[in-house]
C-alpha cells in the first residue's frame, strides 16, 4: 500500500501528528498492542499508576485547552507542586542548592563556603559534572547534584555536556542562594502542574479522538526504510510505500532500520526500573514527590499519585536508574525497594497489596557534543530523503510532553504550507 505520511510510532509526537496534518493520506504504525507509548496508565485493585510519573507542565494555554476540551468535565486537577529531598533523614525543600540552609549545621558551612570560593570556569565548562561545581561550589555538588544525577542517569557525569538538561535544571546563581535564606522562592518551571484522575492516559485519549481509527494500525512496527524506494517493511510483512516518514522511535534505531552507517557508541543512554506500589494505609502527607541523592537508597525518586488525586490509600512510584544492559532481578530489586522505602520511613507498618513493575530502555539519553553533532548531520541525510525525526528520543534530547506536541505541530504546519504550495 502507499500514503503520503507514514508516522512511526503511536505516541504523543505520533498522535500530534495525526491532528494536526490536514491530509486524509495518514497512517499510524505503533509496535505495541495500544497507543500511547511510555504514557500508558495501569489502573489495578483500585489504584491508579503511569508507566512512571508523567505530570504535565503546560506553557501553552491553546495546547492546553484544546487537550482539555476534549476530557471529560471535571477529569484534570491543578496541583501546587510540593517537591522535596530527603538527606540526612530529614526533609529539604526543593531545589537543594537554594535551601543548603535547612541542611544540618556542618553541611551548611561547607556548602556556604564551597558557593563561595568555588573554582569559576566563567561557564566554560566541559561537562555536566564540571558545571554543578564551578556553579554550586563542591560542597553542594556532592551532596546532592552529583549524587542524585549519578542515580539517574547511571553514568559519569563528565560524560554529558555541560547544557545535558537545559531549561530544565534549576539554576541558581550565588545571591538567591543566600536571599533565599531569609525570603523563600522555590519557584520553577513546574510549580504546578495538571494530572487527569484516570492517569495519563487521559491525554493520549485526547489526542487519539481526533484521529480516524482507520489511520491507526496497533501491533505493527517498522523493520526497515528503503530510502531509495521510500517504501517501509513492516514487521507484518508489509510494504507501505510513503512520500513522507516521521519517525518517534529512538534516533539510534530509526538509523539502523535506515541502513545508515553510523557509530552506535555516540548513541547511550540509561534505562530506569518502574516500581508502582499500593499500599492498605495512607503515608506520607503533602509530598508529592521526592528526590533521594544518597547512596544508601537504590531509588532516586519516589511519587505519592495519593497525594497528587487525594486518595485514602498510599500509592508509589519508584524509580531506580539502571545502566542499558544491566540485569534487572525484578522480585530481588522490588525486596530491596521496600527495603529502603522502610529505611526512609515511608513503608512504616504498611502492607504491600497491589503491584506492578516496568523498565523502560531507553529512559534518559545522554546529551553529548557527539551525539549532537552527530544527530543534527544524520537528520539532514534523512530529511533530504523525506525521514523526519520527532519527540523526545527521536530528537535524542531532553524534552517536556507539551514540548512534543508543540514540535509536532509546528511540522505539521510546514507540511501543510508544502501541500497548500503545491495545489
């Protein structure tokens, strides 16, 4: 068969797509037996979990409204963010580096006196790693920074650029370090955020209800593009022939399915075990999530979805960052969760009744200079064979779910300009 846009992936870029491209010739192949990609909501014994924490941090009050509108009444809360770290066994607002003065005495006067005399590269720094010190000093750096984003991305953080999470790491420079003493402002991108009360999913509803179920083929993915042809190999065994691709998949493995040449070494990242847990009592009161930087915790972050839609019983996500290719024991690993959970107070006398568990592989990228570079060459051979690359690891960044959706339609617009032109 032929169409003139075949989207590869049935995700938020995907979907997107499909909404705002005004061509009846449109075709949705999603591998997995249902749409929505990593922003899949289990509902189980009564509890409500994302594949991993997706809240949505909406700058764009027309992309917003347009999700909105088509909820049911009523279906998303607005939620002030209450985010904090615990260190030392006790807790610290977030963000670490503007509240060092909530941290035990001794702590505080080392990173007071490390913002100060910190080593300052006049933001030449080579690395991710190299930044948090010459802008937070060494004291503040290895309590939190490093640590926790060690956690996270499971690798050396002198291995990402120096700009690997751009607007979305909290910076800080010295004077609101100390105003923040005396006068709070924790303000940040999310301060608040929306959440459906029937999970994430509700968005990827959203957006597929503008979508002809037709245009929509779940179960079958892409094994390979002949860019000459411009035809895909479905893993049906089907050949569609396409005037234009837009892929979502990973940007590494639209390569490989491409046949070009390339490095895969430039190309890493981590993956991070999902631990979604339901509990028989309430917990933890106000938090709605938690970030843990020290090593006697195997999780780096922990959710409380009771907290964010007012439950009666407490509900977690845990998240545990792992290097691509490192074994994943589940029922060891989850023994070692709740562990920990009891080590931090949080599982105090609860009983676990309700559980399930995901990997997701890739989670995080790694932003390099290299893979940089090497994305933005490989986009222009693929564009100039009608192959475009969306979303989050299609772009191979570090990006927002609105993000996705506002990149979507601003192609889709050129799209539609080409086509317009060309009538």
């Amino acid at each position: 068969m032929e169409t003139r846009y075949l989207i590869v992936g049935g995700g938020v870029s995907g979907l997107s797509l499909a909404n705002f491209i005004d061509s009846d010739e449109v075709l949705i192949l999603e591998r997995d037996g249902e749409l929505g990609g990593y922003c899949k909501t289990v509902a189980q014994d009564g509890f409500v979990w994302d594949y991993s924490g997706h809240f949505f941090h909406f700058r764009d009050p027309e992309i917003e409204s347009w999700l909105v509108g088509r909820m049911a009444p009523g279906e998303v809360s607005r939620v002030v963010k209450d985010a904090r770290i615990w260190f030392k066994g006790q807790w610290v607002d977030f963000p670490f580096q503007k509240n060092i003065h909530q941290l035990p005495r001794e702590d505080f006067i080392d990173c007071l006196y490390e913002l100060r005399f910190r080593p300052r590269g006049q933001g030449t720094a080579a690395s991710f790693g190299q930044m948090l010190v010459e802008r937070f000093g060494r004291g503040i750096a290895a309590r939190f920074l490093v640590p926790y984003n060690e956690k996270l991305y499971a690798c050396d953080l002198d291995d990402l650029d120096a700009d690997a999470m751009g607007r979305f790491f909290p910076h800080a420079d010295e004077d609101a370090i100390i105003r923040n003493f005396k006068h709070p402002d924790n303000t940040s991108y999310n301060d608040t955020f929306t959440y459906p009360k029937g999970g994430a999913i509700r968005y990827i509803e959203a957006l597929a209800a503008g979508v002809d179920a037709s245009a929509i083929a779940l179960g079958e993915g892409v094994e390979g593009i002949d860019l000459r042809r411009k035809v895909a190999r479905t893993s049906l065994g089907r050949e569609i022939g396409f005037e234009v691709l837009i892929s979502s998949a990973p940007f590494d493995r639209l390569l490989a399915m491409s046949g070009l040449a390339h490095d895969p070494g430039i190309f890493t990242s981590n993956k991070v075990a999902v631990f979604n847990l339901g509990f028989d009592a309430k917990g933890v009161e106000g938090v709605h999530w938690a970030y843990f930087p020290e090593c006697e915790f195997v999780f780096y972050r922990v959710g409380f979805y009771d907290n964010i839609l007012g439950g009666d019983r407490m509900s977690l996500y845990v998240e545990v960052g792992l290097r691509t290719g490192e074994a994943v024991e589940v029922e060891a690993l989850r023994a070692r969760v709740l562990e920990d959970l009891a080590l931090a107070g949080i599982v105090a006398g609860h009983r676990l009744v309700s559980w399930h568990h995901v990997v997701l592989d890739p989670a995080y990228v790694h932003i390099t200079r290299r893979s940089q570079e090497a994305v933005a060459h490989y986009k222009g051979l693929l564009q100039a064979r009608g192959v475009y690359s969306v979303g989050r690891y299609g772009g191979w960044t570090y990006c927002s779910i609105e993000d996705n959706i506002l990149e979507s339609r601003a192609l889709a617009r050129m799209f539609n300009t080409l086509d317009r032109e060309a009538t």
